[in-house]
C-alpha cells in the first residue's frame, strides 16, 4: 500500500536535500500555490478556450476561469477528505488544510499545457504529425518510438507536465521546483507514450498521455520519493497518487455542471433543457421567487456542485483503501449516488454545445492556424539540421522563423529536442495569439 506520510512530501524537485521550510501563514504547498499563480502560463489561460473559441460573451468560462473553479472545487474536496485522514494518520504539521492547499496546487496547474483552441488544438498538433506521408520528413530514424509518441499523440497533460518541471522559472533545471505532493497529485495519466499506446489494462491512469520522454527522469524521482506503486510490471507506469483521483474530480465537477450553464448563456440550451439537466444534482435547492431565468440556473449550479463536493468526498474515503493499494480503477464521481445524472449531463453537452455549428467553424479554422504555424517551423527544422544545428548558419528566412521560438533554438542537437521546442511554442499561444500571428506569417495582415 502506498503510505500517505511519503505521499504528503513536501520536499521540492532539484531541492530534494534541502529541509522544507515553512513561512510564516504559508505552508510548502501554499507557496506552491503562489509560484503556480505567478507563472506566465497561468496568465495566458485567460485567453485560452474552454469550450467556446474566441468567445464574444464574458460571462462564457475561458480556460482560466474554468481553472479557477475547478481549484476552489478541489480544495473544498481535499480539505474535507483530509478532515477524516489528518486526524486518522496523526502526522505532525498535517492537517485537513494540507490536503486542501495540495489538490488546490495541483487543479490551479492541471490545465496550464493545454494549446490554444482547447482539445481540438491538441488533436490538431497530434494530427499534423500523424498525417500519411510525413514521418520520414518529420522523425528521424534516432527517434525512439515513444519520442515519435510524444509528437503524434501530443497532450496537454504531459505538456503541463514539461511547463512546471522545465519551462516556467528555473528552464531545465526543475521549473517552479514544486513539492513532490503537488507534482504527484497533478500527473492524472502517470505513463509514457509507448505506456498509453499499448497498454491493455484500461486502467485510467493510461487513459491518456500523461509524460513526455523528456520529462521521465523527472518523474521517476517524484514517483521514487512518494512511493508509488509500479504497475503492470512495465517501467514507466505507476499507479496514481490518490489525490490525482480528487484534481480529477474537481475537474469533472465544474465541466459537468459549468458546461450546462454556459450552453444556456449562448442559446445552445433552453431554460427548461438546463434546469431539468441541473435539477436531479442540486437536490434540496431553494429558488427565490424573484429570480430570472439566468438567476435561476446559477442557484442550481452553485447547490449542484456543493452536493457533488459532498458525495465525492464520502465516495473518496470509501474507497481509500483500494486508491492506497493501486486497485481503485475508475473516476470518483462516477461512484456517487449522482453518477448517472452526471452522465446525461455530459452526454446533453455533448448532443447540444460541443457540436454546434460556430464551435465546429472555429476549431476547423484553428486546426488550420495550427497546422500552417507547424508547416512554417517545419521547413526550419530540416535546415537546422543540415547545418548541424548551428542556427548561426541558417538562410536568412529560416533564422528569422528560429527566432519566433522564445529562448531560440541554441543547445537543440535533435529533431526530438528541435520540435520539443516548438510544440512549447505553439501550444503555449493564446487563441488570439496564434490567429494573429499565423495572419501576419502568411503575409493576410503585417
């Protein structure tokens, strides 16, 4: 069984020998929170889709919005777990607030390697790599498999991985350096690519992508320190930290019952579609008489997510003892008394917001923008290559699209490293952004 005092390390990536140091009114994990808040990658979630691209309506979620949410949903959810665990486990300087400020770590970073336009974008880059005709042009024959992996099924989640391990802060050497707990409770899909692609357990941890090869030797050592079990007798699989079942559940929280909302905001729901889909989860909720329809709607919302906190929690310290042993296999909330209704919650979403005709209209042009940005730096790549990676050797056009990359191309000596550095770039714009600069690369604006 993994052991919830290794779990709960507070000791910090690239510092492991250092103590943990504690501040005044701010714990390891509080300050995790802050380096967390701080980071450029945070800030660009502000103008990142969460369902709707390039929204008008601003009262429509975006991606930081949404992350904030999800956030303030996770630490009610940590906090109340950990109200029965701290006490249980009796471990000096843990409380039910340190579950809280864990999983509220962790939901605030849970979506920062997400691209622009949403899932779609991250179909588009793994697309872009995958399409017939390509891979002698893209992979080299020095790729691994899972290197070629990483690239052809790009995710956000092992992205956001590399951007608080590598890219934010310290570059290279440890990025925000966050807790062990927090980097643990984050790593939803704890599995390589090659893991992902041929796994046959359908366990929910391999799901999806969850690290990069570039990023592995970060993680085995978060997975050393925490004690994670091993799975499946591969290397590069674990079982997940327990707490990344709790970041999950917030998550699906806010998209089950904040998607509903905003689909009534823009038309795609009527009032009477919403609140029958919001009514079975908001059990109990009192509506003034004086409320307008919108009114309405956000008073079930706000009872449905304090009612799905409620049953999440109890369904979490049911099955603890399973999460400890790596056998629970599954999502939370799908085990509370509300799983059902949550399913034809998502399952409206899906029929009436995800499919309609502006939100395909826009992530078709993005999946354009996307592709002609990748088809650009494509042509650099093999240049650099052919001079040895020397981007002082460059043609003129190839270094001026080099120097697009933040930090540049200096130090890459492979493909694998080259379009590591360019996927970084991409999936890092905002929606406008990237737009924006695709127009002005293709000569349409300047």
């Amino acid at each position: 069984m993994m052991d919830w005092k290794r779990l709960l390390s507070a000791k910090r990536l690239e510092k492991e020998h250092a103590r943990p140091k504690s501040q005044p009114g701010r714990s390891p994990f509080q300050q995790d929170i802050d380096r967390i808040v701080f980071s450029g990658a945070f800030r660009r979630l502000a103008h990142k889709t969460q369902v709707h691209p390039l929204s008008d309506n601003d009262n429509v979620h975006t991606r930081l919005t949404h992350t904030i949410e999800v956030a303030s949903v996770g630490r009610s959810l940590g906090t109340r777990i950990g109200s029965r665990i701290a006490k249980r486990i009796k471990l000096k300087g843990v409380s039910a607030d340190t579950f809280g400020y864990i999983v509220q770590a962790a939901c605030l970073a849970h979506d920062m390697g997400n691209p622009p336009f949403g899932h779609f974008g991250e179909e588009a880059i793994g697309t872009w790599f995958r399409q017939d005709g390509r891979a002698g042009a893209i992979f080299a024959d020095a790729m691994t498999e899972a290197q070629r992996n990483d690239l052809r099924l790009f995710d956000g989640n092992a992205q956001g991985f590399r951007i608080v391990t590598q890219l934010e802060s310290d570059r290279f050497v440890g990025g925000l350096q966050l807790t062990y707990a927090v980097l643990g409770a984050f790593v939803k899909y704890p599995c390589s690519s090659e893991i992902h692609a041929s796994a046959r357990d359908g366990y929910v941890g391999a799901a999806k992508v969850g690290l990069f090869d570039a990023e592995l030797p970060y993680f085995r050592r978060v997975a050393r320190a925490l004690g994670l079990l091993p799975r499946g007798g591969r290397p590069d699989y674990w079982c997940r930290h327990p707490l990344a079942f709790v970041v999950e559940a917030a998550d699906d929280i806010c998209y089950a019952i904040v998607d509903i909302e905003d689909g009534f905001e823009l038309g795609y729901l009527t009032f009477a579609e919403a609140r029958a889909a919001l009514a079975p989860l908001a059990k109990g909720a009192k509506i003034p008489p004086d409320l307008n329809e919108r009114g309405i709607i956000g008073k079930l919302r706000a009872v449905a997510i304090g009612e799905l906190v409620e049953a999440t929690s109890q369904a979490f310290l049911k099955h603890e003892r399973a999460i400890l042993k790596g056998t629970f296999d599954g999502e939370l909330l799908a085990k509370t008394k509300y799983g059902r209704h949550v399913r034809v919650a998502k399952k409206l979403a899906r029929k009436k917001i995800f499919r309609s005709d502006r939100k395909t209209r826009l992530e078709i042009a993005g999946a354009e923008v996307i592709s002609g940005l990748l088809d650009l730096f494509h042509t650099m790549i093999l240049d650099l290559e052919k001079v040895g990676w020397d981007v002082d050797r460059l043609d003129a056009r190839s270094k001026r699209i080099s120097r697009l990359v933040p930090d540049g191309l200096a130090g890459v000596g492979s493909r694998y490293a080259a379009w590591l550095r360019v996927t970084d770039y991409v999936s890092g714009m905002t929606d406008r952004y990237a737009v924006d600069l695709f127009r002005r690369l293709k000569g349409i604006s300047i």
